[in-house]
DNA sequence: ACATTGACCCGTT
DNA sequence: GAACGGGCCAATG
C-alpha cells in the first residue's frame, strides 16, 4: 500500500458534517510529523474522485486554497456548508465544534 | 538519477 | 496575538 493510498483511506473516514485537520490526518495515516505528505497527496486527487477532501483543512480551521483549484475557489466552502459546517465572519471554522475526534475502538 | 514542486505545523521571537 | 523560520517526504518531469 502505497503512502499516498494511506492517506486517502483515513481521509474517507472522516465523517460528514465533520472536519479534519492536515496534521490530524498525518498522525491518523501513521505520518506524524509529516503533514505537509497529506496536504501533497490531497493536490493529487482528482476533484470529483471519491474521496473527502473538502473536509480536511489547515490548523486554524480556515480553507487552505490551492492555486490550482483557483477556478473553484469556494467549491470547498460550499461543500462542508451543505454538510451543516458554518463559517464566522472571518470564514474560519469552529474547530471545538466541528474537528472530528477519531473514535478508533 | 537530479531538481522541482507542493492543500502544512510548531516553537520561538 | 502576529510574524518568522525550520523541518518534513513523496511524486513528477
């Protein structure tokens, strides 16, 4: 299993209405230490692909925005809207409310 | 095989 | 709080 196929495993089991964060996702797919891996793998999925990116976000509980994906900038934003998630004025994340806490048993 | 490229996180000023 | 810098590794051309 490929590093990258890691990764997306932990990534689709985050649940709706939900968020993950980068490093959180590393830990879960046994990179701690390496969050930066899962923010590259994620570059890498296919927008319409079935895995969850769009509930992985950055630790301050803000949208990271990739350059590429600059034509559909709030396409994520939209996405965790329509799963419940809200944004603050500043379109940031209540992470206390909404960061998902592996259940792992 | 080398160099480039990337959606980040954390500790210390 | 905000800003800065270092560290980290895999895939791609």
């Amino acid at each position: 299993m490929s590093t990258y196929e890691n990764i997306y495993k932990i990534v689709r089991q985050i649940p709706i209405g939900k968020v993950a964060t980068y490093g959180q996702v590393s830990e879960l797919a046994n990179l701690s230490g390496k969050p930066r891996l899962v923010g590259y793998a994620l570059y890498r999925v296919d927008i319409a692909s079935d895995i969850p990116w769009h509930r992985v976000i950055n630790a301050k509980g803000e949208i990271s925005y990739s350059p590429l994906r600059q034509g559909g900038d709030y396409t994520q934003k939209v996405l965790l809207e329509q799963e419940g998630i809200e944004f603050n004025t500043e379109g940031k994340i209540n992470l206390r409310q909404y960061l998902w806490h592996p259940g792992n048993y």
